[in-house]
C-alpha cells in the first residue's frame, strides 16, 4: 500500500482503495513539512508523521483547524 501511495503522489491511502475489505489506512504527512507557513516545531512533527491505522476509532478531535490542500487519493 505504501508503494501505492507514493507511487501515485498521495499522503493518505485506504485498504478498500487497493481491493482490501479490510479497516486500514496509511498516513504520510512528511510532504507539508515544506510548507513556508509552519514553525520549526510544526515542521519537525510532520517530517516525521508517518502512521499505519487499523481498526481506527475517532475518540476525540482537539486543536485548531489548519487548511491545507488535499492530499488523500481517496479524494479526486
């Protein structure tokens, strides 16, 4: 899945995406580590944000909202 995702430019990839009937994702946030609008400490967590979701469940969304272009190949 990995080699998927970044073979097609992507940050984000689903099992159902690629044929798995499985609940996983892939993450790969380190692209945006780029972005000139971000502090060194922003810049370094997601150098390094690169995670393998299974069975995800949401338990609680904090922080602040950020905008940010798309990146999900789930998303045309």
């Amino acid at each position: 899945m990995e080699e998927t995702m970044h073979g097609a430019y992507g940050v984000g990839l689903a099992a159902p995406q690629v044929g798995l009937p499985i609940r996983m994702f892939l993450v790969d946030a380190s692209p945006f580590a780029d972005d000139d609008v971000l502090d060194a400490k922003e810049r370094a967590f997601l150098e390094n944000f690169k995670h393998t979701f299974i069975n995800p469940t949401i338990i609680e969304e904090t922080g602040d909202e950020w905008a940010f272009n798309e990146g999900c190949l789930s998303i045309p």
